[in-house]
C-alpha cells in the first residue's frame, strides 16, 4: 500500500518536474549576459548514496535515493526548501523470512515447488528547511558554500518482493505483515556547495547530507517475534547527494526576469 502511494507520489512529481522543465527551456524570455543576485524560485531534482547508521544500520545496508522539491533562494542567499526523497536498495540484513525457508533457501509455493522471494529496502522523507550560501564568487554571487538544516518525517520498511505471488503465507492478508514498517520525526543537516552559471544554463548543488530519525514501529505486532512493535529507534543516515537546479522565476532589483 505505502510503496503504490510512493510511486504515485514520484510519478506526479516526475510529470510536473518535466512540465516545468519545458517551461524553462522554450518559454524563456530574457536573461542578463551576466548573473546577478537575485530572488529566485527553483525546482530541484538529483540522486544520492546514503549510508545507515545506529539501529537502521542492523536493518539494511546502503541504499540509492531519488529526490525533488522546491525552494527560494533570496537575495541575501537565504534558502527556504521543501524536499521528498525516495530510497531503495537491496541490503536487507533482518530476515524477516527466516521461518518460511526451505534448507536451499527458497519457499514452498502453493504448488508445492519451491519458489523464490528477495529483501528489499524502502524508504522515504519529507521534509522542509532553511540554508545559507555563502558567496564565493564576484560575478555569481550565489554560488559557494551551502549550508542546510531541516525537519520532516522519515520512513521506511522491507519489502518482500515474490514476481509470482506464489507463496501465501507472505500475501492475502499478510501482505503487510512482515514489513517492519517504521516511521518517525527527523532532523536533516548539509554542507556543499552549489554553482549558479552566469548563463543560466548550469545550476546544481554537490555536498554531503546526514539525517537522524527518532523512529517507532507502525504495525502494532511483528509476526516474526510475536512481540509488539520496538519504539526509541534511532535510525541514522549519512550520504552523498547530487541536485540540479531548475530555475522557475528570476526576479532582481529594477527588472524581472521570467522563464
């Protein structure tokens, strides 16, 4: 249920990201030779590594992420953000499984063939922020070192992944049952730094992103250990990000430039 919401999620994102971006490119109508400070509205879209840490690390090993937003960067180079971050990968160090494996590993289908079925991890946060960059550049003056710190919430579960659906004691009605579904408030910090071009035509940020989430299970039980879901998880990440910059609307003192 959470990952179709997910997906629905990315995908309306993804189509507005692309309707945005064709604004850019073919509805432009001005642009100064040489680039100015100014407020500037911006779309932002790019991937990362994260790294757990603390309790998140006994559950999964790194991950890839997907993440978007908006944000507004003023004069003064102060930023305000918004931010949706998908995560996903394959290291899944619980096995949630483990009682429905045969000795080769696999799972007695309802055909009664062994059948296969694989961990996966997912996650995602949302979350808004304040930054700072700090000019480093006459002609650009917003570009430089870029600080954040944001809140939001972070998420994330394991998901069994059975392309056949052959195995029933992991679907029907418990299909959510072995998921470890978590979810709880978090705290995010970055540093990097971010490149305004003086054309207008390279905009992106490059830094370092680190997260502590202070989490609870979401499923009253875990059918794994018959025992009620863990809460005071400390579920911690750290990685590398990578985002590029789309410029919605560009407005300085005495003009406005709009795309």
């Amino acid at each position: 249920m959470i990952h179709s919401i997910l997906f629905n999620i990315i995908k309306g994102l993804l189509i507005g990201v692309i309707f945005l971006s064709s604004i850019t490119v073919s509805g432009q109508l001005a642009r100064d030779s040489k680039l100015e400070a100014s407020t500037k509205i911006l779309v932002k879209v790019g991937m990362g590594y994260d790294k757990p840490m603390a309790d998140l690390a006994d559950r999964f090993g790194g991950n890839i992420n997907f993440h978007m937003g908006f944000e507004r960067l003023s004069v003064s180079n102060w930023i305000i953000s918004t931010d949706f971050t998908y995560r996903f990968g394959s290291d899944v160090r619980e096995d949630v499984l483990a009682g429905f494996r045969l000795p080769t590993d696999q799972f007695l289908a309802t055909d009664g063939l062994p059948a296969d079925a694989f961990l996966r991890s997912r996650g995602a946060s949302l979350k808004i922020g304040i930054g700072k960059v700090i000019g480093l550049h006459t002609k650009s003056p917003q570009s430089g070192i870029r600080l954040d710190i944001g809140a939001g919430i972070l998420s994330h579960y394991i998901r069994v992944q059975d392309e056949n659906q052959a195995i029933n004691q992991i679907f029907g009605q418990y299909k959510n049952a072995y998921d470890r579904l978590t979810r709880g408030f978090s705290i995010t910090e970055y540093i990097g730094y971010q490149y305004l071009s003086t054309d207008g035509n390279l905009n992106f940020n490059i830094g370092f992103e680190f997260n502590q989430a202070f989490t609870s299970g979401v499923r009253l039980v875990d059918f794994t250990t018959n025992e009620l879901s863990p809460t005071g998880r400390k579920d911690f990440l750290s990685g590398f990000k990578v985002t590029w910059l789309i410029p919605l609307y560009s407005g300085s003192k005495g003009e406005q430039i709009y795309y």
